[in-house]
C-alpha cells in the first residue's frame, strides 16, 4: 500500500493487462440544506436564531472510474472498484475463462 491508501491488483496474468487502483480519493460531494431546529437556532454561536437553514455536505463515492490506456490503469473509490472486481469475476465464471 502507498500512501494515498491505494492497493494495487495486477490482472497481466488474467489476460486483462491492467492494474485495478483503489483511492479514497474518489469521492463527490453533495451540498443539500437542512432545516435547523428551534434549539439549535437559539442556543448557537454566533447567535442567529433568523437562519432557518444550513448546508450539509455529503461526501458519496463518485460513480466513475479513470481509465488510463497509456499506463494501463483503472482508477476508481474502493466501493466502485469492488463491484467492477466481483462484476468481472461473475462474466469469467459464466464464460469458463480463467
């Protein structure tokens, strides 16, 4: 593992030629507003009890994986990476391939 938390799967020996990267790197975040309770209005600091809303920020994996044809690589958040891995397994169960 380096140190960006990335863990290497060579997939040469399989016949794919390319190397599976997991980052945690990979995410999107979504802003959503949340209402605020009466308590939380008037108990705050800085006290603005006039604020009805705030800002939430969610952090989701991003659907999308990087694929680099030059390097060989697929980039992608662990998640997404896991299902593409347990996706590919199931196509070569189905097709006999090693």
């Amino acid at each position: 593992m380096s140190a960006l938390g990335e863990s290497w799967m060579d997939w040469s020996r399989r016949g794919l030629g390319f190397r599976l990267i997991e980052s945690p790197l990979m995410v999107k975040h979504i802003q959503r507003p949340v209402r605020r309770s009466w308590t939380e209005r008037f108990f705050s600091r800085p006290w603005r009890p006039w604020v009805v809303e705030k800002i939430v920020v969610d952090v989701v994996p991003l659907e999308k994986v990087l694929i680099d044809y030059v390097d060989r690589l697929v980039i992608g958040h662990p998640d997404i990476i896991r299902v593409f891995k347990t996706q590919l397994q199931e196509a070569r169960s189905k097709t006999g391939c090693n």
